[in-house]
C-alpha cells in the first residue's frame, strides 16, 4: 500500500518528477520533492494541497552532497520515516564528443550520478537501520544503448543501471531493501531544451514530432513498482514509446 508512505522525489519541478510527486500524492503518500526551482516547487505543493495531499517541498541541488544530507534530514525530522528515495533528478545535454562541450559532460556526470549517489548514502542509514526500504533509480533506455551524441549520457545512464544492480546485490537480501531501476524511452519533458549542439537542432525536432511517453506513464510504472507485496521487488521497468525502434 502507497498510503501514509514517506516518498522523497528529487528533480520534482518538473516532467517525470513533477508528475510521479503529483500521483504519488494521490494515493495517499507523504511526499518530499526536492529541485533547484523553487517557484515550480510550489506551484506543485499548491496543486497536492488542493485535494488535501501532504507534501514537502524543499530547494535541493543534488550535485552539492550537503544539499542532499540536509533534505533527507529534514523529511526525517517531519516525518520520523523514510520508506522510498525517487533519484529522478537528471540531464541530458546530447553532443557530438568532438564538439568538446566539457561544462555540459561535467554537469551530466555531477546530475546524473553523482547526484543519484549523494542522495542515495543519504538515505540508506536510515533503511539499513530498520531494514526497509525502496530505492527507485530513474535510468533510461541510454543506459542500455549507446548512439551517437549521446556517449556522456549513455556514460551516465549506463553507470546509474550498474549501480541499482549492485545496490539490489548489496541491499535487498541483507537488509530488505528493494531497488528498481526504470528506463524510459523518449518522454515528453523538458530535457530535449537543454541540448545547446547545433547540428543536432533536426533531431530534437524530430523527437518533439514523436508521439511521446508521457511523465505519467512513467509516473503509474514508478507507483506500480512501490505499491508491488513486500516479497516482489520489481528490478527494472523499460518503456518505450510504440514509434520508438531502439
């Protein structure tokens, strides 16, 4: 059951984030959501707090390691609990690697990994204290495949994968704590306006032309892997669009 579950979502301003906060809400769960814009940060509280929701809702830079330790704390001071971390919070600025855009490769790395790694040692004392708990790492159909244009993020999402089945190796028999991995194919969000290469200006069209996952499909995949019986752990959930070949 979701109801009365301590969920913490990291990049909760927008797309998947906003969304799987916004359902988790409705089914009941007590809500975290952590992001840099704040101002989108309260638009979702106001949204949850319309139909009596209760949500948190803190600025959180998951690249800053205190950052991460200070919100995790918080939610415990609130709530005494934790039963779920949702690393959602992620980049994803393609280029060709010629193009050497070295500030967008080290903010993916910081964003995508580092951020999934400060925020999950943040939580796991406090799972590993009372062996329970769900970890849920947002990766991607790129941590699967590799194309071109996409050697940083596929770096980043490949590791993201690599890391939720060591996790599932180090935690789930030892300590009862369930990790899943979900690897969405093209979504309809945000994280297409953050490639900056030219030259890749007709395959961001292209994917604004596809008929799209939406955030709350990934959102209902995300709940359907919290809400699944205490001996099930759903290892990993991949979605593609129906007009996605790879």
């Amino acid at each position: 059951m979701i109801r009365d579950k301590v969920v913490i979502v990291t990049g909760a301003s927008s797309g998947i984030g906003y969304a799987t906060a916004l359902e988790l809400s409705k089914a009941g769960a007590k809500v975290a959501a952590g992001a840099r814009r704040v101002e989108k940060l309260e638009t979702l509280k106001n949204e949850v707090q319309k139909y009596g929701g209760e949500i948190l809702v803190k600025k959180l830079d998951v690249t800053k390691k205190e950052d991460c330790d200070s919100f995790i704390n918080l939610v415990t001071k609130t709530w005494n609990h934790i039963d779920v971390l949702i690393n959602n919070a992620g980049l994803m600025p393609l280029s060709f690697f010629k193009n050497l855009k070295v500030s967008e490769w080290e903010q993916m790395i910081d964003v995508n990994l580092k951020g999934v790694l400060y925020c999950t040692a943040a939580v796991i004392p406090y799972m590993i204290t009372k062996k329970s708990g769900h970890i849920v790492n947002i990766s991607s159909v790129a941590g699967r495949l590799v194309f071109p244009a996409g050697s940083i993020y596929c770096a980043t999402k490949h590791a993201v994968t690599a890391f939720s089945e060591g996790l599932r190796l180090e935690l789930s028999q030892r300590y009862n704590i369930k990790v899943t991995c979900i690897e969405p194919g093209v979504v309809s969000t945000e994280l297409p306006n953050t490639i900056t290469d030219k030259s890749l200006e007709s395959f961001v069209e292209s994917v604004k032309e596809m008929e799209s996952i939406k955030a709350e499909d990934i959102a209902n995949a995300i709940i359907y892997s919290i809400d699944s019986p205490p001996y099930l752990n759903i290892n990993e959930i991949l979605l593609r669009p129906l007009s996605q070949e790879k």
